[in-house]
C-alpha cells in the first residue's frame, strides 16, 4: 500500500489481518526516513485459523541503528494469550527474536486468528 508517515511521539498504525493477492505474506516495513534505509520488518501470513507473524531486521544496516539502539517488541495485546512475545532490547544487534539471516526460523511464531500483536518501538 501506500507508504504511511506516523508521529515519532506515540504515533500509531493499526490494520486488521489481511492476505496478499498476488500471493506470501504481508511485510509491513518501518523505515526513518522516506528513502527507506535501514529498514525493519514486520511480516505476517494468514493462514486458516492462524496467523504467522516474524520480525526482520535483515534489511537493516549492519550494527547500530535507531530501532536497534531504542529496542523493539511484539506483545499480543491480550495477556492470557498463547501468542508468543518477541522482544529486542535497547542496544541488542543480535536480538535472536527477529530474522537477522534468512535461515532464522526459530523468529517464526503462530498465533490463533483472532490474536491482535501491538509493534512497540522504544524500550518496552
């Protein structure tokens, strides 16, 4: 879609579960600035009664940037969930929690359909 400008100072975006008709999953990216450098995934594919869902930092630059020098958290927005939490502190440029290489698989998580996840950039 089209690309979307948030606020830095509590911002938000939010849309309900959708799938890609050209086919795969859905890749919300997040990027500083409009020439999107540096820029970290949020991706997820509907799939029946579950929606798989992973953070990327695979097209972040190397090292130290903002989102991985402020920390980044997936949480499900219902706490009895079953839904998994994927959290990247403050300064963690090997968070295990999001892609870093496409092999990372174990970044994958399921969640029942009906799962509503909250992104939150900043130390959580």
């Amino acid at each position: 879609g089209p690309m979307q400008t948030i606020s830095g100072n509590g911002g938000t975006y939010s849309e309900t579960w959708r799938t890609n008709p050209n086919g795969g999953g859905i890749s919300i990216k997040l990027a500083l600035e409009p020439e999107q450098i540096g820029v970290l995934q949020f991706e997820y594919t509907e799939a029946g009664d579950t929606i798989f869902w992973d953070m990327s930092c695979i097209d972040m630059q190397s090292g130290s940037n903002k989102f991985t020098d402020q920390g980044f958290s997936v949480v499900p927005s219902d706490e009895t969930s079953t839904c998994p939490t994927a959290i990247c502190k403050a300064g963690d440029t090997a968070c295990s929690a999001a892609y870093l290489q496409p092999t990372d698989d174990h970044a994958t998580h399921g969640c029942p359909i009906d799962t509503a996840l909250d992104l939150f950039i900043g130390q959580s």
